[in-house]
C-alpha cells in the first residue's frame, strides 16, 4: 500500500520538540523523515520549514478539487517498492479518468506510467463487449479511488510536461 504524506501546520507534526506523528520536514533543499517520538533536529528553523504528516492513503481524495482536478495541498506519496516517490505540489493538475460499467478490469496499478496511447482500464458491457480505457496524455497513475456509493473506479493520473 503507497503512504501518503500531506502539508500541516508545524504545530500538528511536532509538539515540544518531539514529533506527534510520523512525518517529513522540508527545508530548502534538506528533507528530515520523522517518525512519532523523535527530536526535530536543531537546524530546522519551524518557520521557514514545510511540514508534511502521515494521512492515510485512501483519503487522497480529499486533497483533490474534483471540479478542477487541481491539488490542494503539497504531498508526497511513497510507492510501495519504498523507492520510488511522487511529490505534488499545490495546484498541479491531475488527470481525473472514470472507470464505469458492468465489469472492470484494472490494468495499470498505482505508479504505472501510462502512455496516450495505452490501456489503464477495460470495461465489459451487460453483452459482452470489451472497451479499453485510453488516458487523453501520457502520466502516471498516483491515486485509485473505488467508489462505494456506485460501482465504478475513479483513476488520478499526473500528466507529464
């Protein structure tokens, strides 16, 4: 499962000195992963510093205008090999793809880069027809949200430059 860090106030992360929660501080170009209970180094400086905490995954969604299909708040996300990592920055777009019919197939997972001209999805109808799902421009698959109140997927991609 990806771990997904989002923007806080310094107030939320860090409280006398020691971090309440697991969480990633920012400053310049240094970055300092906390985990719950530990010192926040000297140097870091809380106001010219960005706070990101630990949020759960399945709640990316909130961090989204669905309308526009812009961030609302820096986050990192963590790919689950633990390597790979995805920054967003406030106001980036993102790539808003439903997933909508009698049986869905996920083809391309969370991290998958997806080009124009590629499959991330199929769809089979009441009669047995298959469609694939092709994204609009090439990206990379950051979110999958399975919607509960209908039976379809929403795919988040991060379009490429």
């Amino acid at each position: 499962m990806p771990r997904l860090y989002v923007e806080v106030d310094a107030g939320e992360c860090v409280v006398g000195g020691k971090t309440a929660r697991d969480c990633v501080v920012i400053q310049e170009n240094v970055e300092v992963w906390l985990k719950e209970g530990d010192e926040l180094p000297g140097f870091v400086d809380r106001e010219k510093a960005e706070f990101l905490a630990r949020e759960i995954y399945d709640r990316f969604h909130l961090y989204v205008d669905r309308e526009e299909g812009r961030v609302l708040t820096d986050a990192i996300l963590i790919l689950p090999d633990g390597r790979t990592r995805i920054y967003l920055k406030r106001g980036d777009e993102l790539m808003i793809l439903p997933v909508e019919g009698y049986t869905k197939t996920i083809i391309a997972n969370v991290g998958n880069r997806v080009r124009r001209g590629d499959a991330f999805a199929a769809v089979t109808t009441r009669k047995g027809e298959v469609h694939y799902l092709k994204p609009p421009r090439t990206g990379t698959v950051v979110f999958i949200d399975e919607m509960t109140d209908r039976p379809h997927y929403v795919y988040y991609l991060l379009p490429e430059e």
